[in-house]
C-alpha cells in the first residue's frame, strides 16, 4: 500500500513538473540568457570532439591492420589523406618498428616536388619507402623509360599508361613486399565513386586482398584540421593551389588562378572550393578521357581488371601465318638476313592494329613463301623501333628490302591487295 502511494506521488510531481502553474504571472516577452551563447566557441569544441573521435577510430583501424596481418603495406601517394595515415602511423610506432611498410609509385610524370617531399618525410619519421616504377625501369631513370615506353604513351593510349605507369607497378610492389593488408587514404568525402566504402573491404586485386581505409569518415576539411592540429608535413603543392596531387601532366589548382591554398597550415582564399563534397580531386585527371568517352576519374589502382588493357597479343604464335619476332635482336637478325621481308610494327592495345589483324593475316597466307612476313611488338622498344622501323605511331609496316633498308608504307589503307601492291613496287 506505501509502494503504490509512493507511486502516485512520484508521478503527481512529475506531471506538475511539466504543467504550467495558474499562479504564475504572465510573462510580457522574450527573456535572454544571463550569458550570451558563444557560437564559435561552441562549434571549435564539436569539432574538436570530431576530430578526436576519427583519430581515435583511425588509429584503431591501423592497429587491426598492423597488429592482425604481418605484412600491412601504405601505398603512399603523399596528397592531405596520405601524409595523415603517415603521422598516424609514426604515433603508433608502426613505421619505426617496421610493422607497417611504406610503398611509393612514380610514374615518371610527377611533380618534381613530390620525390622532393618524400625525402622529407622519410627523414622527418625516420622510414625508408621502397619506390616502384614501370617493368624494366631503373627507379628514378626517366630518360630509360622514354626510350622503352615512349614520353607520349599517356597521349597514345591513357589505359595502357595507366597499366605501365601505376597498375601494374603498384600490384608488383604489394606482390614483392608479401602484403597481405593494404591501407590505403581512400574517403567516401571524395565523390560517388567512393561514397559506400567502410574502413575495411577486400580489394579487387590478388585475389580479395585485405583492404583497411582508416580515413574512410572523414572530410578533408577534418584532414587538413588534422594536418593544422598536429603541424604535419605536408605537400608544398598545397600552398600553390593543388587540393590533390597526382601527375604533373593532368593535375591543376583548384580554383585554376590558385586563390585558394594551404599555408603555414591555414587556408586562404575560399576554402570551399576544395573541401565541398567531391571537389578534392576536381583539379586530377583534367583533359583526359576514358576509352569509352566518359571522364577520366579514377587511375585504375582501385579499380577491378585495370592490370589487362587488352585482351589477347595480336597474330599469336602457333596460330597465325604471320612469324612473331619477340626480340630487338631477332628483328636485327631479319633486317641483316639478306632477304626481303615484311614486318609490322604494333602494340596490342592499339585499336588500329588489332583492326588490322585480320588482314594482315590474310595478306601473309596469300603472299606465300615469296616474302615472309613479320609482327613485332613495338610499343615497349620505342627508341628501337623509331631509329630502325620508321615508327611513331601503330601499326607502322616496313618492307625490308635484301640489304636491311626499312621501307616505310605510308598510306592508312590497309588491305591485301594495298599491301602487295607495295611490297611489288618496293622490291622491283
């Protein structure tokens, strides 16, 4: 009987609580606050809060992919999102004690002050960054790369670029360093593309292959508040109006005047050009176009089957008339046999070459063993094929006369009959 009294006063007094006394005068309008609420300060402290909140979800992100998986790898590209997992991870000790590898790709085409600035981080943390580049290429040998690859491979053909310059150097070195957890500073803040990923997934590459993205809730507005917080190292391309650095070939300030930049770790200009939604990376990938048209938005690293360009090499050995000369030294061989030949310059990649294909085919069954008839592949031997096989472009076909001179056939028709006409008119 007490406990139900006891009840019903309880709630007497909790009704009266929210019931408006009779008694009570009218009020004859607003009333203010004693203290002025102090907006500013409010929102510095909510973020603040934030801020303290994705560190501390980042880090233990780090620390599963770290501590979980014996071989974490950071690819670094060292844009805003990159140089905070790199502090992140001096905090945690990870880059000291070796936990946690650090992977840099350079594609050769740069900003010089991106190997610059890797320099400075590596001294700055103490780490060392293994540096991978294009298949056969001596890191940091441009001149190499050209004469292999061409200088002007990205204008050629942008997916085969991104193929030798980012993919698959980028796949060799998660392969040579035996990871088995890539972290990588992908956000959903950075457009559509992006906008599902969660902290952990598995990647499209080496079979599922672990995949943490510490700062997967962030915006970059909280990246570059960590940055200020903590004075990171940052790139020095931020205080010339680059919100993201990627190639120096396609990669422009954002605004295109540089109004807006990242100095002493305070922005000037309006700051809103680079940290609303999907404006981070507006300023990559600028005049470039996929093979299907659209705009160019991703590089091909996180995207699945970016590693094949093509499908097939073209005229395979075992299956075609046409003889494949797989070296620069068998090519020399046929141009010094004293025989007259016919060989075309080719890459597998390229639409007019594998248009050709077939008849090219049907021009060495036809032309029978009177002449024989080549396919060498072009398009990793640049200098080689420029200074003895009259190419620039592909497909470039040569007669090759019985003492070695290289007969470049000019015109872009490409059929059997052309092509004998040629070959006629060439050896008479």
């Amino acid at each position: 009987m007490r406990i139900a009294f006891a009840l019903a006063a309880a709630f007497a007094a909790t009704a009266s609580a929210f019931t408006p006394s009779r008694m009570a005068p009218k009020p004859s309008g607003l009333h203010m606050a004693e203290e002025q609420f102090d907006q500013e300060q409010y929102i510095a402290e909510s973020k603040e809060m934030r801020l303290k909140h994705l560190e501390e979800q980042a880090m233990f992100a780090l620390k599963i992919a770290c501590e979980n998986y014996e071989d974490a790898v950071f690819p670094n590209a060292m844009i805003a999102g990159d140089v905070v997992i790199t502090h992140l991870l001096h905090r945690l000790g990870y880059l000291k004690d070796g936990k946690c590898k650090v992977m840099v790709v350079d594609t050769f085409h740069l900003f010089p002050e991106t190997m610059e600035f890797l320099k400075e981080i590596e001294s700055f943390y103490d780490f060392k960054a293994e540096v991978f580049c294009a298949e056969g290429i001596p890191v940091g040998d441009k001149a190499a790369y050209d004469k292999r690859y061409g200088a002007d491979l990205w204008k050629e053909n942008i997916e085969e670029y991104d193929r030798v310059c980012k993919v698959e150097p980028f796949q060799r070195g998660l392969k040579t360093l035996n990871t088995n957890c890539m972290i990588n500073g992908r956000t959903r803040w950075q457009g559509f593309e992006r906008a599902w990923i969660d902290q952990f997934e598995n990647a499209p590459i080496g079979g599922g292959l672990a995949k943490c993205n510490p700062l997967a809730y962030w915006t970059l507005e909280d990246t570059f508040d960590y940055i200020a917080k903590y004075e990171v190292p940052h790139h020095p391309l931020h205080a010339k109006g680059y919100p993201s650095i990627g190639d120096a070939k396609d990669t422009i300030p954002i605004p295109e005047d540089g109004s807006t930049r990242f100095v002493n770790f305070k922005f000037e200009g309006d700051k809103t050009a680079w940290l609303d939604y999907a404006s981070e990376r507006k300023g990559r990938f600028v005049g470039l176009a996929n093979a299907d048209g659209s705009t160019k938005t991703e590089c091909g690293i996180h995207v699945d089957g970016a590693e094949k360009t093509w499908d097939r090499d073209l005229w395979e050995a075992d299956k075609s008339k046409v003889k494949k000369i797989d070296s620069v030294e068998a090519a020399i061989e046929v141009k010094d046999s004293g025989k007259p030949a016919v060989m075309v310059v080719y890459a597998p990649w390229c639409q007019f070459s594998q248009k050709m294909e077939e008849e090219y085919e049907k021009f060495a069954a036809e032309i029978g063993g009177d002449v024989d008839v080549y396919s060498f592949r072009g398009d990793e031997e640049r200098e080689f094929v420029m200074n003895n096989l009259n190419t620039k472009s592909f497909p470039t076909v040569n007669v090759i006369k019985p003492d070695g001179t290289a007969v470049k056939y000019e015109s872009e028709v490409r059929t059997v009959e052309a092509f004998k006409s040629f070959v006629d008119e060439t050896l008479a």
